[in-house]
C-alpha cells in the first residue's frame, strides 16, 4: 500500500469513527501525511534500530498531539479508545498501519 494509501485509509477509518467534519479532515490530513513522509525517511536512512524505535515513537507522539489538539472532548475520548484498539491488536501480532 502507498503512504497516501495508508493516510486515506487512516482519514476514513477516523472520519467513521469518530465523526470529523470536513475542517477537520482538512487540517489532519497534512498532519497524516508529515508523520508518513517522516516514517518512510526514517526507514529509508537505515538508521540503528533502536534509535528509530525512538525516531518512530516520537513522531508518533507528536502526530497524536497535533491531531487531538483540533478533536472535540468527545472526538478525543474516542480518539483515545481507538489508538488503544489498534495498539492491542499490534500487540497480538495483527499488524496495523505505521504511525499509529
């Protein structure tokens, strides 16, 4: 899948979910897409791994922030359910979408 496949699929799956209007998706697609592009760089560098476990968490980290910054209370606590949803089953060897 492309990185622009991956953000697209990650914009429908939050828009579902947790009901952004079309501001919203308008200012966390770029967000969505600087993690992505960063994520690639970062693989692409073939840097030590344990210093892009690092690299990756805190982009990660930064994205989140960004995006629940422009997410209602109510958004946010979904938000929130979500990403632990999707950290759960990357725990039980499911995979899941970089940068989540």
């Amino acid at each position: 899948m492309s990185p622009d496949q991956r953000v697209q699929m990650r914009i429908d799956k939050m828009k579902a979910e947790l009901s952004l209007s079309d501001d919203q998706i308008s200012k966390i697609k770029p967000i969505l897409m600087d993690a992505q592009q960063k994520m690639m760089a970062m693989r692409n560098s073939g840097g030590d791994p344990e210093t892009m476990k690092t690299q990756r968490k805190s982009i990660m980290i930064d994205s989140d922030k960004q995006i629940t910054a422009l997410l209602n209370p109510d958004q946010q606590q979904k938000y929130n359910t979500m990403k632990a949803q999707m950290k759960e089953h990357r725990m039980q060897g499911g995979g899941g979408q970089p940068g989540e």
